[in-house]
C-alpha cells in the first residue's frame, strides 16, 4: 500500500512564467537537467529563481539505481559544443553558482571526465565570478580521472553517498560505500583546496545510528559539506518509500552535522544536492575573500 504524503511534503507551486523561461533556454540549446529527468519536487522553486543543474553527457545513464527516475539504457553520442552551450546558458541567466551533474557513463573510456573538466574550463572561461559545482559519478574509483576533474579546478567537488553502507547493495546496485568514500578522499588528496561535499536520502529503512555512523563517515575522510533529504518514490518501479522523516529528526541531523565538524550542513525533507546550493557558495566566497585578506 502507498503511504500518504505527510503535510510536511505538500508545497505551494510558484508562478509558471519564469519556468516556462528556463525551459525554453533549455531546449533551445539541446541541454538536459537533472532537476527534470531525476523528477526532483524543487524543479518549481529552482527554476523560478532562474537556477537549474545542468546534466551533461546526455540523459541516459549506464547503471540502475533502484532509487532514480533518470531513464536508463546506452549513453548518447557525446556532444563536443555542449561545454560551451553549458557556459553560454549560465551566462544568459545571470548564474552565480553553476552545478554540473551527468548521468553515468561507463561506457566512455573516460566515464565522461573530460567532458566535466572541458565544461569546467568554459564556466570559467565565460563566468570568472561564478561558482563551479561538480556532482560526479564514481567514475569507478580511478584515481586519474577523479584527477582529470579536479586538474580543472571546480570549487566544489560532490560526489554522493546516497544511503547508508547496508542498503548500498539494494539503492546502488552498482556502486560501493567505500568507493564513494575513496573518491572524496582522493579529491582531497589531489588538491586540498577544493570543497567536497556529499548527500543522503533518509526513508529507505536506516537506523538512526546508521545515518551518524555514515556523517562520521564522511566528516573522517574531510568532507566540507553535506545534503541530508528525505527519498521520494519517483514511480512504482522504483523502491518503496520505509518512512517519512518527521522535520525534527532531519534537524536533529542538521545539528549533529554541525558539531561533527560539517562547514555547511543542509537537512530536510526537501533537500537535494543542488537545493539552495547558493548557501553553500556564500560561505565558500566568504572564506576566499577572507583568505585573500
């Protein structure tokens, strides 16, 4: 039987008007969004606020997560220009914070580093005053191409986690709890200066000493950042909601992430990796600014 969605998870939808904007601008340059294809609940807000995630390298993913709408099946030819329409976009829009995401891409020699590196560079490139925000795949734990990405300097380098290590076998079939670790250490290791952040969804049937274990986790391998949100059944072939965190557990999270150490701790039901990733930025610009003197 499907739960009913708790009074916590109902929103207001905002106007249309500014939606239909960034839809346009979208489909006019062939791009893709994460905030459509994964069927995120804030695609409203967002894109009302003129803020979206770009997915490159296509929208079709090589694995099978038992949690993601994202349609799954052989990756699309790679498109050479879209670093550059990616950029151009944010630019047009006014962007102050950019998040790039792709589907996964083990079909590519490369799992699709140097398309994030080259749109890395254009972001760059077209808007020197924004901030550039990576969410990767595992790119299988290579270590050469987790540098390939980081060689290009992005600010902030997410890489979820996603659940907790007991469900890692049933939510992602296909990935593993110590390789997701492994990629964030590694980007540590390979330059210290950029920002790595994580993310979990909660209602899948963790404890609450699993959720702790996973933040220590995560805080022990020198994660700056980390997203806590609850899971919502994209469709009914996807996994089965277990529970709807009530808000005052997610705060509860919010203030353990805080005295673990987190810089920026973001808990709530309707969290997401890239929601309100502007807050995250502020602090990053902060910090900059002040270590420049």
């Amino acid at each position: 039987m499907t739960q009913r969605l708790p009074d916590w998870l109902k929103i207001r939808l905002p106007r249309p008007d500014t939606i239909r904007e960034v839809e346009t601008m979208m489909r006019q340059k062939s791009l893709h969004t994460v905030c459509e294809s994964a069927r995120c609940p804030n695609l409203p807000e967002c894109w009302s606020k003129k803020t979206a995630t770009f997915m490159i390298l296509g929208d079709t993913c090589t694995r099978s997560c038992g949690f993601c709408a994202i349609k799954v099946g052989r990756g699309l030819q790679v498109n050479q220009d879209e670093p550059t329409e990616v950029a151009n976009v944010a630019s047009d829009l006014g962007l102050k914070h950019v998040v790039v995401t792709s589907v996964a891409r083990d079909d590519l020699p490369d799992q699709g580093a140097t398309q994030f590196a080259n749109t890395i560079r254009e972001l760059h490139a077209k808007n020197p005053h924004t901030i550039v925000e990576v969410l990767t795949p595992d790119f299988q734990g290579k270590r050469h191409l987790v540098k390939t990405v980081t060689d290009a300097h992005p600010e902030i380098f997410n890489h979820n986690i996603e659940t907790i290590e007991r469900l890692h076998t049933v939510v992602r079939p296909q990935a593993r709890y110590e390789r997701t670790m492994r990629v964030l250490q590694m980007v540590k290791e390979l330059d210290p200066t950029i920002y790595t952040k994580s993310g979990l969804m909660l209602g899948l049937g963790e404890t609450r000493e699993e959720v702790v274990k996973t933040l220590q986790d995560l805080r022990n391998i020198g994660v700056d950042a980390v997203t806590i949100g609850q899971y919502l059944r994209p469709t009914m072939k996807h996994l089965p909601v277990v529970e709807y965190i009530h808000p005052d557990e997610f705060a509860e999270y919010e203030t353990i992430g805080a005295e673990l150490g987190f810089a920026f701790v973001a808990s709530g039901p309707f969290i997401r990796s890239s929601y309100n990733a502007i807050e995250f930025s502020k602090k990053v610009m902060a910090e900059r600014l002040a270590a420049a003197g």
